[in-house]
C-alpha cells in the first residue's frame, strides 16, 4: 500500500469504528418530534436538544412526520412515510415512539379498535429490525385546543393514552408519561398544541434521564415472591396482588430496575392520584402495598408492616424505603419510621392526618363517626382517653426531626377535613425549630381533594434527590433554548443567533482585557454585540471599562449549563479574556433546581476554565437577589 495512502486509510479506519460504538437513538413521532412551531427546529426540536445533551458518544435521529398517525387506517398513517423506512433501517439502539395526538381527530376515532394492534404491530417491526432495540412508548403531551373535531385533550386522556399503556403493559415496553409534565405548562404549547423550543427542553430532559437510567440488570422481584399472585396491569407496568400475613398486599415492578433496587411504599389509597408513583417507576423505582386499612398506625399496623419490610428485604430492595403517605396514611408512615430508624429514606406525606383528635376526633360528627370509633378499638381507648390522646405525629415531631430523613407536605390551604393548622402547619414549626428537613407545597386554593400535584415534577424530584437518583442537569452541558422577544433580542432571534454573535464579536477584539459572562443581568450591559435591542448598563460599564478591551457575553435565560455548552463549543479560550467575570445560576431557580445542585453546575464551570483557559482570572459574582418580595429562591442564594 502507498505509504502516503495508509494515514487516510486507518483515520477513515478509526472513524469508521468510533462512528459504529455510537448508541443510535430514533425519535419517532409526529410534528411534535419533528419541531413544528419550534423557532430553529433544527437546532431546537427535542432530538436535537437531546443530541446535545447526550454529546458525541451519541447519535440522536429525528424521524418525525407532522400530522402522522399511529393508525393505519388514520387520515395520515406514520407506516405510509419515507421516514419510518428510514427509522427501520437505521438499526438503533433505543426507539422512542411518540405517537398518537393525531389519532384523537374526529376522523380517526372510528378506528380506534384497531389501535392496540397498529401500535404492537410498529412496536414488532422494530423488534425485529436487527438491533432488538430497547423500546421506550411516550404518551402523548396535552392538547389544550377547545375544537372536539381537532386534536382533543380530553380523547387523548380518555382514549389514546389507556390504549398505549395496555400496548405498554401487553408487550413490555418501556412507557414515559409527558402528558402529566405539560398540564401545568400551557404557556409552553404556544398554539395549544405544540411545544415551543422550551418545552422541548423539558421533553429531552426527560429522556436524557431515560437513556442515562443506570440498570440493575438482570432482577426480577416476581421470581422471589412465593405467595401465590395475580399478575395485571398498574398503569401499563405489572402489578403483583398477593396476600400475606392475612394482608392483601401488592408489588409493581419497573421496567428496568435502578442499581440499589429502590422503592415506593404507599400507605394507603392504592392508585389514588398516582402519577408520582408512574413517575418513579419509569424511573427503575418499585412501589410496593400492605393493607393494614383502619389500624391507624398502631401497634398491631407497625407488627405487620414490619413483616411485610422483612419480605422486601428478603426480595433484595434497598434498605431505605420511600414512604408515601395519603390523608389517614400520614400517620401509619410516620409512626412506622419512629419504630424502625434508619429504614426511611425520606417521607412525602400529601394531607396528611398528624393529629387524631384533629381527623376523625374533630370531624367525628361530620361523617366520621366511623373511623373515630375504630380509632378508639384499635388503640384501646375511652372517649376521655381519646380526647386526650398525645401520641400522634404531631406529638412526637421533634423526635421524628431527630431521625434525620427528609419531608415534603403537600397540602390544600383551605382542606376542611384534615385542616393544615392542625396538623402540617404546627408540625412543620416543631420539626424546624428541632432542626429537622421539611419542605412544604402550599395549594392555595385546594381542599383535602384532590391530592398530589397534577404534574408530579416536584414530589418526583424531592424523592429523586433525597435517595440519591436525581439527575443534576445544572451541570451536564446543553445549549440554551429562549427564543421569546421578550429577551431582548433583535428581529426573530433565537438563543443560537446570539451564541453566534458573540463569538464574532469576542474574535474581532480578541485578546480581551474582560469579559463578562453570564445570563439576562450581563446581557444588559451590552457590549459591543450587535443584536441586542437596549443594553441599559452599558454606559456604566463602558464609563468604568472603557480604557479597556471589554465584552459582554450575557445571554437572557442562561443557565449554568448552558454557559458550560458555551465555554466548550464557543470561542471563549480563543478571546483570551485576562479576567472573566461569571454571574450564573440564578434561572436555575426557575428549573427548581436547589443551591447544591446550582453550585456544582458552577464548580463545573470553573473546573472547566481552570483547565482550558489557564491564563485567564476568574471572578465569580452571584447569583444576585431576584424578585420584589422575598422568595424561597432568594433564601436558596
């Protein structure tokens, strides 16, 4: 072979075989994979936010048709499109099918018999494409259109998405749920149907949290439960009912299992309001049930849960369990976890019952006569006795402060049944005065129904977090995805048209004397740049640093992350800034993320300059105060 030749020969050798390790990924869905209504689609659209999450060990397909259907007999069928060919022959690694908005048009519902099949059938067809790649269904997002003859929220909720989790169930598919991620974020569907490049980001969030799940392997719990089982569906997931120690009793397992087995234990209410459970289980969570209904916590309650942990631990779960605890289920989680410390890992407690002369006590002669009376069998009381119970909850918050795990409350402030001033409200002042962990979400206008949060994301990420699980994406590099004109930006600029205008601007001056760096708050300083329209500081800043070779490189709605993107695909260590100034984290805040996670996606930052910029001093400023009033955000700063 010519000497000459051989270089090229084993570069495209080598590109060719890192090219092939690259975990293929096809999104296969209608307008909303493909982008439709997204400003930069091909820049914006989840797939590609995705692909720059996921970076270059990654290669993320977009494989979306507007207007497709899952039907095969639907107006415009995904089977008759260039694109599912492609998809097919793409042999990928990991499929993620979102379909199904279309078929909830009036002139698709006739067929919806056959739809369970449509979609095993697609499901078969990529099964056996060569790869037997891992299947992820995703249900549907909202429609908040008021046209029943259009894409219709209320078939998709009714009709399309039980159908897609018996298909999830029927065939072992993986199953997301982004219907209940957008309920609360009408804002982002900006016709009421699509998402807009922000809500993409929160779709290719969620399945950058998909791809990254770390898997236990090989486990199955059904395999190690010896009790005789009736095996159905939980929301397209299977669900074990068995009876032990004379208690019905239920385990659903995940898809795939999350490394340290860990699990759900819900108290009472099973299936009420369950989409926090939904959420964990597509998260490798287990959620597991011993009905110990009416017991009230007491003794005879804590005997059997105990039993019933030994069985968990028996079938290898994590030594921690989550507890989730419903109105009355309060105080059987919170009793539990006085009599067995160390075995919670933390509690989310939703209306909960802390005092029993508060429910049913306080409402024994307003339908809870009942329960009043059993509460006085079960703990061998008088009616004295009763009224002065002092061994609830309530009673013993500053011992249950001391066990150390966190708390989170979600209440309705004005919940006549179990009223929060008896209950959350002077526990929550017990448990922070003992130096005890407790959040509380405050539902200003709900009564004791319903429960939970429509969208599950905050109860989801408390639990993420307080176990170890949750994905710190204030830290993994991703470009920015503002695109409103409310940021400040000329014409129809997106974030993208000011990332590139920075980069021109910094290399024209290049080496910088400063440069400032950061999000909405440096953005208006302005600079030099050319695509802003006001640059209110720019004067102040110019009258100090105009002796100086100074930049702004503010952009508005920036995140830690997105400045980390910035600092790796931009021309910041080409600028040479003697000293950059970074004021980053505060629209952190908006994603929920907490003060750790924040500062870590800063040290990220700093970590990354120290590294590739050596030269340059760094000067960290912020994040500044925000807001009128005093928030909880400015108590995180």
């Amino acid at each position: 072979m010519n000497k000459s030749i051989l270089p090229i020969f084993l570069f495209i050798l080598l590109w060719t075989s890192l090219s092939a390790q690259k975990i293929k990924i096809a999104c296969v869905g209608n307008s909303i994979t493909y982008g439709a209504g997204v400003v930069n689609r091909e820049k914006n659209a989840y797939p590609a936010q995705l692909q720059a999450m996921l970076g270059n060990n990654y290669q993320v397909m977009n494989f979306g048709v507007s207007g497709t259907t899952l039907l095969k007999k639907g107006n415009n069928p995904y089977w008759n499109t260039t694109a599912y060919k492609k998809a097919l022959e793409s042999k990928p690694d990991i499929v993620f099918i979102k379909l199904g908005t279309n078929d909830s048009k009036l002139i698709n519902r006739s067929f919806y018999n056959e739809f369970e099949s449509d979609y095993k059938e697609l499901i078969r067809s990529f099964s056996e494409s060569g790869n037997r790649p891992r299947i992820v269904l995703l249900l549907p997002i909202p429609s908040f259109l008021a046209d029943s003859n259009s894409i219709y929220g209320p078939v998709i909720k009714q009709q399309i998405i039980p159908r897609i989790k018996a298909v999830a169930y029927q065939t072992k598919s993986e199953i997301i749920d982004l219907y209940s991620l957008f309920l609360d974020q009408s804002d982002l569907l900006p016709d009421k149907i699509h998402p807009s490049s922000l809500g993409a980001t929160i779709i290719a969030k969620r399945l950058y949290e998909a791809v990254k799940l770390n898997e236990k392997g090989a486990y199955d719990i059904f395999s190690l439960l010896k009790e005789d089982k009736k095996i159905s569906s939980f929301n397209g997931f299977e669900c074990a009912d068995f009876t032990f120690s004379g208690r019905a009793c239920k385990v659903v397992k995940p898809k795939v299992t999350a490394i340290g087995k860990p699990w759900v234990w819900r108290a009472r209410f099973w299936g009420h309001e369950s989409q926090t459970d939904v959420s964990l289980l597509e998260r490798g969570f287990h959620v597991v049930y011993c009905d110990v209904a009416e017991l009230f916590g007491n003794t005879e309650a804590i005997n059997l849960w105990n039993k019933f942990y030994n069985l968990m631990q028996q079938c290898g779960l994590s030594k921690k369990a989550v507890l989730e605890g419903m109105s009355r289920g309060g105080v059987y989680i919170y009793n539990w976890a006085l009599a067995n410390p160390g075995k919670a890992a933390c509690i989310y407690a939703d209306a909960p019952v802390l005092d029993l002369k508060s429910w049913p006590g306080g409402q024994k002669n307003a339908g809870a006569r009942e329960p009043w009376e059993d509460f006085k069998k079960d703990y061998n009381l008088s009616e004295e006795q009763a009224i002065n119970f002092k061994n609830s909850p309530l009673d013993r918050a500053k011992e249950i402060a001391k066990l150390g795990f966190p708390m989170l409350h979600v209440v309705g402030d004005v919940d006549d049944v179990v009223p929060i001033a008896e209950n959350t409200t002077p526990f929550e002042q017990q448990v922070l005065v003992a130096g005890g962990n407790i959040q509380v979400i405050h539902k200003p206008t709900v009564n004791h129904h319903p429960h939970s949060l429509p969208n599950p994301t905050p109860i989801t990420n408390f639990i993420l977090h307080a176990t170890g699980y949750k994905v710190n994406f204030a830290k993994i590099p991703a470009p920015g995805a503002e695109y409103r004109s409310g940021a400040g930006w000329t014409g129809k600029d997106d974030w993208w048209a000011q990332f590139d205008n920075i980069d021109s601007v910094m290399m024209l001056k290049a080496p910088l004397d400063v440069l400032f760096l950061g999000n909405s708050i440096t953005q208006g300083t302005g600079g030099h740049r050319t695509r802003l329209l006001y640059r209110p500081g720019f004067d102040a800043f110019n009258q100090v640093f105009g002796n100086f070779k100074w930049e702004s490189a503010g952009i508005a709605g920036d995140r830690t992350q997105n400045v980390l993107w910035r600092l790796q695909n931009g021309a910041y260590a080409k600028a040479r800034p003697k000293v950059m100034v970074l004021t980053i984290g505060v629209n952190n805040f908006i994603d929920n993320d907490d003060a750790d996670e924040i500062a870590s996606g800063i040290l990220s930052i700093v970590n990354w300059v120290n590294i590739n910029m050596p030269a340059t001093k760094l000067v960290l400023t912020g994040p500044l105060p925000t807001g009128i009033k005093k928030p909880k955000r400015e108590e995180k700063i």
